[in-house]
C-alpha cells in the first residue's frame, strides 16, 4: 500500500475515533464538521485509488449524516469502518505490509450504557455547565434522564389576577398589554424591564433586570420575544410593588403561548417545554434555570432515547399494566396528561422496588443454595421451661408467638433469615435467651454480637443473671477484655466449656474458635457492616443467624434494607406496665422539672440527664456533658450524687460508672447518647434530655426507654433549645404516644429513611423517586413479584438483562461490606 493511501486512510480513521469518542455529534473542528472532513478526505483519495464505486459510498454515507439520529450515525460510522477496511485490503502492495489494523485503529465499540456516557455530551451542555451538573449529582446522560422531577405545576389551575394573594405561587395566563424600561441612574448598565399582563379581572407585572454591554441588545430582544398583544402564561410568587402599587410576579417564568410572528423561531423546537399544561419543578442550582433543565432533558431524549431498554420482563409489564421504561422516563419529564404522569411514576417507582427485592430475594437463594439449615430436633426444653419459671412475670402472646416462629426456621433444612424486633421494654431479651437455650439442648454454642461495649455488658449481666441458677456459663469478649481472660474465654470456646459468649466484633477475630458454634444472634446489626455480619458464620457448620433491632422500624423500611429477611415483631408489653408520662420543658419551667428530679431521688429513685451529640463528634459531646456534670454538681443538685458518661471514658471508666449507678451509689448520671440502647437501670425514674429537639423521634422513644422498667410511674421531660413551632409540633408527638412502632413511622415521615438510620448506617437502598412512606403498596407489590420470579427462575436464565443488574448490586453489596 503507497505511504500516501495509507496516511489518508489513518486520518479518516482518526477522524472517526474522535467522532465516537464525542459521541456521534458530527464533531465541529475550526475549520468544518467531522461529516463534511470525511466527505473531503474521501474525495481526496480518488487520485490515489482506481476502484471508485467504495469512494463514492464512502461520500454518500456521509451527505445525509447531519440530519440522522443517533442509531442511523451509529449505522453509518460501522459501514463506513468496513469500507475502510476493504479499501486497505485492495491496495495492499505485498504480503510484507502491515495488517491494515495497524495501519490504523478501528474503535468499533460504541458505548450504549448511558450510564457511561458523559453528560457533557448532551447538547446545551458542554464542558463548563457539565462541571454545574456533577455536583447537582449529574454525571452521566443516564444521570440526567433519571433527574426526577420535585413538583408538578398544572398549567389549568391557573388563577384570576384579581384572586392572587402576597407569598402566594401561582400561575396565570393574561395578554401583553405594555412594555417599560427604565435605567436606573445610580447602576449604569442596569436596566428593569417590565411586561405588563392583564386578563379580565386586573393587571400584574413581571420584572426582568438586564445588565452588562448587551444590555441594549436584550432590551430588542425582549421586545420582539414578548410583542404587545401576545398571549402569555407566567409563574411565580406574588408580591407587591411598592414603586407602581400593584401586584408582580417574582422570579417569574413567562412563556408565549399564542401562535409566534413567521419571522421568529418556532418554539414547537422543544415542543412548548414550559408551556405544557403540566410542567415539570426540579431541584436547581445556582447557574441552572428550569427553562435550561428540561430543554437539556429534551436534548438527551432526541439523541439518546432510542438507547433507553427495557429492564422488566414484558409479562410483568403486561399483568400489572405498567408503562414501557421509554414512555415513562419521556413522560415523567413531558407529561401529556396528569394520568399519565402517573402511571410513569408508578411504573418508574415499582422498578426501584422491585430490582431492589429482587436483589434481596436473590441473595437468599445464593444463601439456601450454598449453605443448609441446622436443623434442630423438638427437644423436652427443659432448660427454657426452667428460664420462664423463674421469671419474675408471665410471658406476653407476642414473646410465645414469635419465639415459636423462631423455632420452627431453626427446626427447618433451611438457614433462617429472621429479624427480630419488638418496642422498647417488649421482651427481646428474653426471647434471645430462650431461643440460645433451644440451641443448647440441642448440643451447640451459642454467641451474641452488640455494637457496643455498655450493651454487651448489659446482655452479659442480665444473661448471667438468669443462667447462673441453671449452672450456665456465660462469658463476655470485648476488645478491652484482658488477655488473661481472654486466653481463658478462647480455651473454654474451643473445648466446649462455655455454652454461651456476649461479645462486641472481637468475636469475628481468627483466635476465636467454637467447639461447635450453632447459633449466633446478631444485636443492632444495623451497625455492623456485611462481612463483620457475615465473619461468625465461618466459626461453625450451618451456624444459624438470627439478627435483632432495639428500635422498631417501620415495615416499608425493614423491607427495604431487610428485605431479604422475615419478620418478627413483639408488639405487645408486659402487663402492669405503666406508660411513662413526657412533658415538654420550657426554659421558665426548668425549677419544676427540678423539683421534679429531686422528689424522685428523695423517694430512692435514680435519674439520667441526657446530652445529644455533637456535630457527630462524641469528644464535643463528652465536653458539652462534663461542663454541664460540673454545673449541677455546684449548684442545683450540689447535695446530690452525680456521675458522668460518655464515649471518651475508658472501657474500665465506664463499667465503673454503670456498676455506680446500678448499686444506686449515684442519684443522677450526666450522659451522652452512649445509653441509648441496652441498659437497664430499673431503679430509674427520670429521663431528662436536653437540646431534645436535635434527637430523631425514635431516638428520644429509645432514651426515653431507659427508665420506668421497674413498674413504678416513670418521667420523661424534653427540653429543647429552640423553641420553633415545628420543633415543638415534633416533640409533642412523644407526649401523646408510648407505641415505638407509631413513634418510628411518624419519625420516618419528618426525616427521611437517611436521616432515621442515621447517616452511618449502611444498606439503605438506592431510591431517586420511590417514597418509602408513601408509595408503601408498590413496594409490596414489588416484593411479591420479585421472589415469585426468583422462585421460578432462580439463577435469572430466562431474565439476562434482570440477571446483569442483580450481579452489578451483588457486587456493590460485597463491596459495602
């Protein structure tokens, strides 16, 4: 092939990389378009090569490229690698050139994975406004399509001028009816210019401000965009003008929507975007109008909507009658109809459910199908009979109902996948020690993870408190343990000696070794990662896993994050419990809600006062709660005893402060939020929390928790800093319940599912419009279809697109461990 050919053939190619580099575009360089470069190229190589028939279908693949989509150019740029490549295998001199493929590099991958695809691409983007983009969390085209909407407003509800009101958002439809322009004196360059609209009930202006050297420029064309006479529609808020003393729209949007003159552009381009009758509201930011958003979604659809593909399978969609993915993307944007904005939502939100269920029932397969249950035998339980006997008050309904739905996992050939969870002072506890005592009868050990020291040595002293009558020993590892003990706990382990371990993630470390591990209960397994939830199980054969939650969580979030699990809830309380009465404190009533504490501890009863944390640092916390420790201590309480905890004491501080407080040695403990679950003090009467209003709702329930376990009348005062209405209307809602479960929904509600577990807890699903409150039936729904499909198919061979987005999430979820 003469060097000349070859040099011409590596630049078209070149030139073709680049293009799909940039992603179909017909690519502008200073001088042309990356079509009409092709077509000149091309042309150039009829003096070189002597068959032109391929030149010319290389020339006309590329006339009619400007005006393709995307798929025709994708067509056009494969065809036009292939004639390429046929050119350069003609005019090979010898078998000693070099394979045309390396002559010159064929890109022949294009990326259709939208998620890939970078949004600076999208026409109207570019380099600079992609920067804007990435941190509203717009990164990719996929991205962008996905930008859901906040709000919708429907065009048809608009009002009578005469009917506005001040701070009101409203729109309206009206005629031009004058023009103003005024330049203020003091800003030269600055000018207002104002649109007058009226309708049959009054008139109203929107203000448009034009600065810099163009100004005069926009003035012209304001003027031609917003003719006298056109018929317009605006939004915005309503306030009052003082300068004319009347009404005008703020950060008003104002759109034609009469036919425009012929000599101005069609606005028909981006099918009257801001006009529609039900208009999209997202969520901006500074450099980003609501005009600019949807005309960019408009953009990404006509170039990339046809790489848009269905992920659900089409009998799904043909049961439940939900909209194709395409339609319901281009719909959830550009709504025709108020029904058909939400049959996009609901199919949009019931597929984020279900790939998320269908991700969690998928899991559980993997679980059943790589490990088997234990198995357990019915057994005469003597030593849970034993347990219940010596029990200072008779099981509720719920405890007998759940421990038996426990049971029988345990009694099946398949591993359990249970969680446990119940309300504040429902009797977790005691149904954990029944079910560790079943597996013991049945020959195995038992162990029990908490995230904390202070709750491990809770479960460890109410354990050994009932076990030590039944001859049970029961040990407690946590990484502050000393190693003589620790030597000792491994050795007892190993050989079977100690039937039951209380331990923190220092159980999960290789020198621990079970004689014969069974069952593990995992306490708050919220706040443990994947892998330290998953370690224990590696210490035994079939070891069974039951996971536990102080904090009642609603159902819509249980399935969310647990989804893969079954549910247990105690939801019923010990008879003779007497509800804890709460009371908000204001700051004049601080002497009373003194008074309060000092006739509690007069009667023998203990107290806590309570300090949030602080800027998520517990060390700013520990110093909020020992200045206020040493206040008290001078002065109001000064003939009290008072002790003080937080997360910076050492673990030996700590368990001297508890051991204080339990043998009533300290009337009132000054703490953080480091007793927050667990402990159990049942001489304690008061609750008292400051800066209340900075807790969540269930975790005010979880303090609130700590006192009244003792069956006396039991207090909780709330005493917040600020004093807003809403915080107020918030706290209110703990002075009228003690049901954690009304608690926990009502909290999900105001706070979101981040913010309610908490912005360091993990396994919280990607949701970008699903409502966890409010879209409560779809997810059921979408539960429901998920494990019937896995059911049937449970390795996905009839579901490959479903069966590549489970294994991305399987990944991400090993990744997160």
């Amino acid at each position: 092939m003469s060097k000349v050919i070859n040099e011409k053939l590596k630049t078209i190619q070149d030139a073709i990389n680049y293009e799909i580099d940039q992603h179909y575009v017909n690519a502008k360089g200073k001088k042309t378009t990356f079509s009409n470069f092709i077509i000149q190229n091309t042309k150039s190589l009829s003096y070189e090569i002597n068959d032109k028939n391929q030149l010319k279908q290389l020339i006309n693949l590329f006339y009619g490229y400007p005006s393709q989509d995307i798929n025709a150019r994708i067509d056009t740029i494969h065809r036009a690698q292939q004639i390429l490549k046929d050119i350069s295998d003609k005019n090979k001199k010898s078998a000693f050139d070099k394979p045309n493929e390396e002559v010159f590099k064929i890109k022949n991958i294009f990326e259709k994975d939208l998620r890939k695809v970078d949004v600076k691409y999208v026409k109207g983007v570019g380099p600079r406004i992609s920067q804007i983009l990435n941190k509203m969390g717009i990164f990719s085209v996929y991205n962008l399509i996905c930008y859901y909407p906040r709000a919708y407003i429907d065009y048809q509800n608009q009002k009578p001028i005469r009917e506005l009101k001040i701070n009101e958002e409203v729109t309206v439809v009206g005629t031009i009816k004058g023009i103003r322009t005024y330049s203020l004196p003091k800003r030269k360059g600055l000018t207002i210019f104002t649109i007058i609209i009226q309708d049959n009930t009054g008139k109203i202006s929107v203000t448009k401000f034009i600065g810099g050297k163009f100004g005069r420029v926009i003035q012209e064309q304001y003027k031609k965009q917003y003719p006298v006479g056109a018929k317009v529609l605006c939004s915005g808020t309503v306030s009052y003008d003082k300068f004319s003393r009347s009404f005008s729209l703020q950060n008003a949007a104002i759109e034609i929507i009469d036919q425009v003159s012929s000599d101005e552009e069609p606005q028909a381009e981006h099918g009257l975007l801001n006009v529609a009758r039900i208009v999209p509201v997202y969520p901006l930011t500074e450099g980003i109008s609501l005009e600019f958003i949807r005309k960019i979604i408009s953009n990404a659809f006509k170039v990339y909507g046809d790489l848009v593909h269905e992920t659900l399978p089409k009998i799904l969609l043909k049961e439940e009658k939900l909209l194709d993915l395409k339609t319901s993307l281009f719909q959830i944007h550009f709504p025709d109809s108020q029904e058909l904005c939400d049959l996009s939502r609901t199919r949009i939100v019931f597929e984020e459910f279900f790939l998320m269920q269908l991700q969690l029932a998928y899991r559980r397969h993997m679980i059943e199908k790589n490990r088997s249950g234990l198995c357990l035998k019915e057994t005469n339980e003597i030593l849970v009979k034993k347990l219940i006997e010596s029990l200072p008050f008779e099981l509720t309904s719920a405890q007998k109902r759940v421990y038996e739905e426990i049971k029988r996992d345990l009694m099946n050939d398949k591993p359990m996948h249970r969680l446990l969870q119940g309300d504040v002072g429902s009797g977790k506890t005691i149904v954990a020690l029944m079910t560790l005592l079943f597996a013991i009868e049945n020959g195995f050990q038992a162990a029990i993870m908490a995230p904390t020291e202070i709750l491990v040595q809770q479960h460890a002293r109410k354990f050994q408190e009932y076990l030590n009558p039944l001859n049970i020993q029961v040990a407690m590892l946590t990484g502050s343990t000393p190693n003589k003990i620790k030597k000792e706990i491994y050795g007892g382990l190993a050989n079977g000696q100690i039937k039951i371990v209380v331990g923190t993630h220092a159980l999960i470390q290789d020198e621990v070794q079970f004689s014969n591990l069974g069952l593990v209960i995992i306490d708050e397994q919220h706040r443990f990662g994947v892998k330290q939830r998953d370690a224990l199980l590696n210490k035994g054969k079939n070891v069974e896993r039951l996971f536990m939650t102080a904090t009642p969580i609603p159902r819509t979030l249980a399935l969310a994050i647990h989804g893969d699990l079954e549910l247990s809830e105690i939801d019923e309380l010990p008879k003779g419990r007497i509800p804890i009465k709460t009371s908000i404190v204001q700051s004049w009533q601080r002497p009373k809600a003194y008074d309060l504490i000092r006739g509690e501890v007069a009667k023998g009863r203990q107290v806590y006062i309570v300090f949030p944390l602080i800027e998520e640092s517990e060390a700013l916390s520990a110093k909020a709660a020992t200045i206020e420790y040493e206040e008290l201590s001078k002065s109001v309480f000064k003939d009290l005893k008072l002790g003080l905890m937080h997360g910076e004491l050492a673990s030996h501080e700590k368990e001297e402060v508890m051991r204080a407080f339990v043998s009533g040695e300290i009337n009132i403990l000054v703490t953080t939020t480091v007793i927050e679950v667990g402990v159990d003090v049942q001489n304690a009467t008061v609750m008292m929390i400051e800066n209340a209003e900075r807790f969540g709702l269930s975790q005010l329930h979880q303090l609130r928790g700590r006192v009244g376990r003792g069956g006396e009348q039991a207090y909780c005062l709330l005493a917040p800093q600020n004093y807003s209405e809403d915080a107020l209307k918030r706290l209110e809602i703990m002075t009228k319940t003690n049901n954690g479960f009304i608690i926990s929904q009502e909290d999900l509600k105001i706070r979101g599912p981040g913010e309610f577990l908490g912005t360091r807890q993990s396994g919280l699903p990607d949701l970008l419009l699903a409502d966890l409150v409010n879209d409560a039936p779809v997810l059921e729904l979408a539960r429901k279809k998920a494990i019937q499909i896995i059911k049937g198919d449970p390795e996905l061979v009839n579901y490959p697109e479903l069966r590549k987005l489970v294994a991305e999430k399987q990944e991400t979820y090993i990744q997160a461990g």
